[in-house]
C-alpha cells in the first residue's frame, strides 16, 4: 500500500484538472469559458487503462439522434470524460440551519426547492437520489456565491479580478477501498450556487450546473440547450441535444469507475463500499485538482 501512496504523491506534483466555470451575470455582463493547460498523460500503474462502461438503462433507451449534438465541445479529463458508474448518483442539497420560520429561511427554501426541481429533471435520464449528509453525496450542491476569479499577469505582475459569478462546478478525484482490498478511482463534484437570484434563474441555474456535475464538461454553442455558455432571457429545458451529449459521453472510455491495478489485480472492478484515502485511512482522500492554479477566465 505504501508504494501506491507514494506513487498518488508523486502525481500530485503534475496532474492537473481543468475547472469549468459557468457565470449567469446580470443583463450587462458577459460569460466566462475556462482555459487550461496542456498536462502530461497518464501512462503508468497503479491507473486503470482507458475503458467504456455499459450504457445506464436510461440513456441505451434514448434515442433521439437526429437533433444532433456537442459532443466536440466536451472535453476529457487526465482520467477520461467524468462518467458516472455506480447508481443512483447521491446528490447532497444545502439546508438553513433556521429552526423557526424567517423571511431568510423562506429564501432559502425557495432556492432548495428550485435546485431539488433541476434534479428531478435530470433524474429521468440518470438516477439521481438526495442524501442527508454531506459525507454520503457524490454531488454536493452549495448555497454560495462562488469566490471572484483572479489572475494574475505574468508579464506585468498586475492582479486582475474578474467577472461576479453566480455559480460553478468543480471536480476532484479519490480511491475507494473494497472489503477484498482493492479500489476504484471515482470523483466527487461540488456545485456552488448563488443565494441571489430569483427562483426561475436558480433552477435555470441548477439544471445547467447539473449538466456540468453528470459529466457534460462543456458548453453548448446553441442558446437552445441548457448547456448553453451564457444566461438567456427564456431560460431552455433540458434539450435533445443535452441528452444526446451525454448519452456520447457515456460510451466513452475512462478511467473512473474501475479498479487501481495492483500486483495482485490485473483486471477492474466495480464494487461499492467505503471512501477511504490511498494510505488505507477512513479520512478525506487525496485530491487531485488544482482549480486556482490552473484555471483561466476570459470575458
């Protein structure tokens, strides 16, 4: 066990995992599109070689070809596109902390009933179910305004601050220990969406953010779709197109979802258990994003 930490330690030093952030701004402001860097690929044990996961039940019945799609605008992480593979995914939900009734509760109770409404829509085409505890969620949705994007210029040394956001998604990736002692290589999401907006923009919102979460890591060039890069004023549903990106998505090879390879394992797996760390501890596990470091905005 000790040599794959140090393996997952050393990786550290270079993985690198792209960010996509996606800002709904008021009727004056514009959108952001991230830019990453160019990291090295992963070659070398203990990762589990590129493979496709059967289709969900769900999306094998799809078919709706002839809308077309965006497959070409998503693109892959290190590990391969981010395709779930244990269901149903577990979606966590921020909750007051108000005990008695209050004009803040009420607030916020009309944006969990919006996000919890974005789920329901994307559990016709993936099962989604909701958990009480945060520990437990394979996606975690937060009632937070995410932090100002800042870059920084390397030639003039100046500090940029950019655009407000309303909300983004983020990625990081951890072992899951079995009872036989194997683990597969999963990822985790959080989403952070902003208290301000009104109800019908917060579940425009969410079922955009959604979309990133399920595994659509990019963006739509058609204001038709909910994946759409910047906010409409008719806010879309969720398209034909958005389902057929996805349904691509899902036959595509990756890396998540299998075993590490071991000296004792030479295949993969897909078996559910506990999280545990790469040292074998029930504690957070690595993870393997560097969301400040390398993620760009441009307006």
């Amino acid at each position: 066990m000790q040599w794959r930490s140090r393996a997952v330690v050393i990786l550290l030093g270079f993985v690198l995992c792209t960010v996509l952030v996606w800002s709904w701004l008021l009727p004056s402001g514009g959108s952001e599109s991230p830019l990453s860097e160019s990291p090295p690929e992963i070659s070398t044990p203990p990762f589990p070689e590129l493979q496709a996961h059967p289709l969900p039940p769900s999306l094998e019945a799809w078919d709706v070809t002839s809308a077309g799609d965006y497959f070409g605008q998503v693109e892959p992480t290190l590990l391969g596109y981010l395709v779930w593979t244990e269901f149903p995914v577990r979606v966590w939900i921020d909750r007051s902390s108000e005990s008695a009734p209050t004009s803040a509760g009420e607030r916020f109770g009309q944006w969990r009933a919006s996000v919890l409404a974005a789920v329901r829509e994307w559990s016709v085409y993936l099962p989604l179910t909701e958990v009480e505890m945060r520990d437990d969620a394979d996606i975690a949705i937060a009632r937070r305004r995410p932090p100002l994007a800042i870059v920084r210029d390397r030639i003039t040394g100046l500090t940029e601050f950019g655009a407000a956001r309303t909300a983004q998604t983020r990625f990081e990736f951890y072992a899951r220990s079995h009872p036989d002692g194997s683990e597969s290589l999963l990822q985790r999401m959080t989403v952070e969406i902003g208290p301000e907006q009104s109800a019908a923009r917060t579940l425009a919102t969410a079922r955009h953010e959604l979309g990133h979460a399920l595994g659509i890591w990019g963006h739509s060039p058609d204001p038709g779709d909910a994946l759409y890069a910047a906010h409409v004023p008719e806010s879309p549903k969720i398209s034909a197109r958005d389902i057929n990106t996805l349904k691509r998505i899902y036959q595509q090879p990756t890396r998540l979802g299998w075993l590490l390879l071991t000296e004792q394992t030479g295949n993969r797996g897909n078996d559910s258990d506990d999280d545990r760390s790469l040292d074998g501890q029930h504690a957070r596990p690595y993870i393997w994003s560097q969301r400040d470091r390398v993620s760009r905005q441009r307006g």
